[in-house]
C-alpha cells in the first residue's frame, strides 16, 4: 500500500482521534480485566502441582482436524483456533483451556449432528 496518501487532519481533530483510541484501548482493557474477573470469581485459581505437558499449538490444530467429521467442521477449527490462541496472551491459563474444550465440544457435536455424507454427497472425512 505504498501509493496510499495519509489524509492530512488539523491539530484538532488528530488530538480527538487520538483520544478516541485511547478510550478504545481502555476500554479493552476494562473488558479484559472484568472477564477474567468474572472467571476467576467462579473458578477460584488452583494451585498449580500437577501442569499439563506443554503441547504446540499447531499440535492442537493437527489434532482438531483430525476430529473433524466434515470438511466444514474442518474448516472452523483454523479461525476459531487462531481466535482462541490471540486471546489466549491476556486470558488466564485456565480461561484458554476451557475455550480447547468448547472448541473440540464444538467440533464433536458436528459429527452428531452430520448426515451419513457430507455436503457434496461425499462419504464423510474419517
């Protein structure tokens, strides 16, 4: 986007989107720390003796995937992955893997719900 030219603003209208931006960014933050609030008041932190092993997260997608009934089932695990693993940098360890959970419940209730064959009349993915 070389041959895009920034729109030239008066002084008052740079200050008012610059504060409109930190509003937002405020905002945001207020949002994050009222969810995790929220979270935490419900499920009080454990103490952290026995950890999960330490997977990829291009681990998690293979395996996803490979759960995936349908194509289209198999379709929703990248973006809704990539969903899940930008929140997980602010959400707590314990925040990301309920969001694993409901990703893989999500995945697996395609597979109830799915005809014999998929939607081009195709045997469905193993």
């Amino acid at each position: 986007m070389s041959n895009v030219t920034r729109l030239m603003l008066g002084p008052e209208v740079e200050a008012a989107v610059r504060r409109e931006r930190q509003a937002r960014q405020i905002a945001e933050l207020y949002r994050r720390r009222t969810e995790i609030a929220a979270f935490q008041a419900r499920f009080a932190p454990m103490p952290t003796v026995d950890t999960l092993p330490a997977i990829s997260w291009a681990a998690v997608r293979r395996q996803l995937e490979e759960l995936a009934w349908t194509r289209r089932s198999r379709s929703m695990v990248y973006p809704l992955l990539e969903e899940l693993k930008s929140r997980a940098a602010w959400q707590t360890p314990e925040m990301v893997v309920r969001g694993l959970i409901l990703l893989a419940g999500l995945v697996l209730d395609e597979q109830s719900m799915s005809e014999p064959t998929s939607e081009t009349g195709e045997a469905p993915m193993p």
